[in-house]
C-alpha cells in the first residue's frame, strides 16, 4: 500500500483522543513501530478504545489491510477475511451462514465488521475479548479457514514483501501470529460508520435530517411501552452505538420442538442463565442488507421486526424484556424506515490494496 493511501486513509477519520485504553495488551515484540495516527471519528460514535501496545500506525494499517485481502490465511488459499466481510457490503456477508474451504459451511451468520471498535466481545458467543483475540478463531476453524496458525506463518515468511512491510511496521522482519492480529486488528480499527441522518437528527438537531416516517419510526423504537429497542440497541446522549455490548435471549436459536439448535453464549460461561443467549448487534448500517440473526435466519428487517412483535420464540431463558407487542402495520413499518437511516458513512480507503493503484 502507498504511502499517500495510508495517509488519505488516516485523514478519512474525525480526530479523537488517543488516551482511552481497553483491557488487553500485546508484548514488546508485537507494538508498531512509529508515530501512532490520530483517529478520526464521525459523528455519532465516541473516542475509540485502543488497546496497550497497539495504537495504530500508517504501516500498521497498511499491513493489516494487505492481510485482510489475503487468501493465502485460508488452507487452500481460496477464502481471506474479506470474502465473508465484504468491504462493498459495508463488511457484512450476504449469506445465511459464510461458505469457507471446500465449501463448508460455518455454525453462524458472519457478523458485521462495522465499530467492531467498540466491542468487548467478540463473536455471537462473546468468546474473543479483543480484535487481536478475536484473529485466530477463523483461520483454524474447520468449517472456515482451516489452517493452522504455524501454516500461516509459514507462507507468508516465505514472501520477501511481507517480511519488508512487517520490518518496516515492528521493527524487524520477523512473522508471528501475535503480530498478525496486531496488524489486523490496526485495520478492522478503521472501520468506523457515523454521521448517518439519524446522528444528524440527534447530534446536531436537524430536524430536516429525518422525514416524518423516521421521527415516527424513532418514537417507537425507544418507548419502552411500545416497541423498546432501545432497551438493548442503546442510545446515548452524545453517541449511539445501537448496541448494549451485552447478550440476550430472545428466542430465535429454539427450534420447532422447543430444542436449543445453538446454545450461544452457554458454550463459553457454561451458566444456564446463558442458554440461547448471543450478542447484541449494531444496528449501524442494518439496512445494507440481510440475513439477520446468529443463523441468518431473518431475511428481511420486516422479518425482524415481526419476530418481535410476537415476542420472540418462548423458552425457559427467554430474555425478560422480550414480550408480545402491538404493533399496527404502520407501526412496523415505520420501525422499518427508522432503521434506514442508521446508515452512514464509512472510510473510503478500506477496500482491496491493489484500489490505491488506481486512483
């Protein structure tokens, strides 16, 4: 990557301050080296949390960006990061459940990669606790990636380019995966999405930024009487990330016999009280496109919105702020138009490397 593209893509983000840490760190050997770039946010989100020993660099994003477009992290070299977080899709994967080598499949629908920033957990099950946690899961998943991580390593020591960019990011050429995750997560940083009609009807109170539908859709989506989104795709005074960070069970991993088909974050804190239970979603840039749910199931928004309304599916764990809903038609689709209008605008710099070339 360029440097002049490293620079558009740092300058593409609104400053922040860089003082905010979160609770992970990486050792000596895997900090970039280099002035750590300010990073710009829009309007809606807050100050990014940035780990210790990983404040991003303008090598440390390039890298992590060529790495994210690689296909060589899979075993045959045929899936990358990308292939089921599409940057023209606004990082989302349009497939119920992501295909991965020799075409398997994988246990759940590929979340969003959008302000993954701000996530203290990651995947459906919260069982990664950072973006440099969180790298290593696909790549040795057998129904993804998998490779295993001394495979990875190998390939790419045996690049003389890659061992040029991870000098010139750490300081020496050697290939960790530690050091992988470092530059991965540097990348997945910059995928911010802000400043959406919606955050210019709250944040600065243009009242024209929303149409009549959308105010109406808003209304809805936080009365606690009415549609109670808000409850847990939360709202803030100066910022929105449209996510508690939490997770619930509404119902949608029991099958038709009352079964759990996934029993979501149980398989990590083993508590009961977890059974069924899965992250809270941004809503950031939900109407891009479907399916929605752990399992894809829900195609639409209008799906969405319907399998709330009818209260979600029961079970014994069923999350207590999950109930039946009278919602009219207009109701639900005014909830609907809300929803679009969380779309918003993302860093124009964070496609394939190969993009600088040709601009």
């Amino acid at each position: 990557m360029h440097g002049e593209g490293l620079r558009n893509l740092a300058a593409s983000l609104l400053l922040s301050p860089l003082a905010l840490t979160c609770g992970c760190h990486t050792t000596i050997g895997a900090q970039p080296q280099g002035t750590p770039v300010a990073l710009r946010v829009p309007l809606g989100l807050p100050p990014v949390p940035l780990p210790r020993g990983n404040h991003p660099t303008e090598t440390s994003i390039g890298l992590g960006r060529r790495l994210f477009y690689d296909t060589r992290f899979s075993k045959d070299d045929s899936v990358s990061c990308a292939s089921c977080h599409q940057p023209e899709l606004g990082f989302k994967d349009p497939r119920d459940r992501s295909t991965g080598v020799a075409g398997a499949k994988g246990r759940r629908h590929a979340p969003t990669l959008v302000n993954a920033a701000y996530s203290s957990f990651l995947f459906w099950d919260g069982r990664a606790r950072s973006l440099e946690a969180q790298a290593d899961g696909p790549i040795t998943d057998p129904h993804e990636m998998n490779q295993t991580s001394e495979a990875l390593v190998s390939k790419l020591r045996s690049d003389p380019h890659y061992r040029a960019l991870f000098q010139s990011t750490f300081g020496t050429d050697d290939i960790t995966m530690e050091r992988i995750a470092t530059a991965l997560a540097a990348f997945e940083r910059m995928m911010l999405s802000g400043n959406s009609a919606f955050d210019r009807y709250k944040y600065q109170h243009r009242q024209d930024a929303l149409s009549e539908v959308q105010v109406r859709g808003l209304a809805i989506f936080t009365d606690p009487h009415k549609g109670n989104c808000s409850a847990c795709h939360t709202i803030g005074p100066d910022h929105a990330l449209f996510t508690d960070d939490d997770f619930h069970n509404t119902g949608e991993g029991v099958g038709p016999d009352g079964e759990f088909t996934d029993l979501g974050r149980f398989e990590v804190t083993k508590r009961d009280s977890d059974k069924g239970a899965f992250k809270t979603p941004t809503l950031r840039n939900v109407a891009v496109g479907g399916p929605y749910m752990h399992d894809g199931k829900l195609k639409t928004l209008k799906d969405v919105v319907d399998f709330y309304a009818g209260g979600g599916n029961s079970n014994p764990y069923l999350d207590n702020r999950i109930s039946a809903i009278q919602l009219s038609g207009r109701d639900r689709a005014d909830l609907v138009e809300f929803m679009k209008s969380l779309t918003g605008e993302m860093p124009s710099n964070l496609g394939p490397p190969e993009e600088d070339r040709h601009k």
